[in-house]
C-alpha cells in the first residue's frame, strides 16, 4: 500500500505542476512492480534490452512504461 500512495501523491504532485505524463522503466522480472503500475494506468511504451545487471545472472531487460495525467479540473 506504501507504494500506491507514493505513486498517487506523484500524480497528485504532478497535476498541480501542470505535468502531462510521466513516466518510469521496471525491470521485466519484477511481476509485483508490474502489476502494481498497470493497476494505477501505466502502459507499456518500449524496452531497454539488458538494461538492468544483474550480479548472478542474465542481464534483464527493463519496461518503459508511461501514463498520461488529467488536468486539474477547473471549478
């Protein structure tokens, strides 16, 4: 839960800064990041192939994801 208010505070944040979008990368082996970033709206726009290294293993390629931000509502 620390993670999704984290996020929606970013939205929040960013709304009032007059930001449009925003966006992140995750690294492709991380499902709880990427269930977690679909579930607020992000969606998959490209990948950086082996981005992430990792010490034991394959490198991992990482998601770039993005979402778009609504305007702040006029009253």
């Amino acid at each position: 839960g620390i993670a999704r208010a984290l996020i929606l505070d970013l939205f929040a944040r960013a709304r009032h800064a007059g930001v449009r979008r925003v966006m992140l990368e995750v690294a492709a082996d991380n499902p709880a990041g990427l269930a977690l970033y679909h579930s607020l709206g992000f969606e998959r726009r490209g990948r950086r192939r082996g981005y992430y290294r990792r010490l034991h293993g394959p490198n991992i390629d990482a998601w770039r994801l993005d979402r778009a931000i609504a305007p702040r509502e006029m009253p």
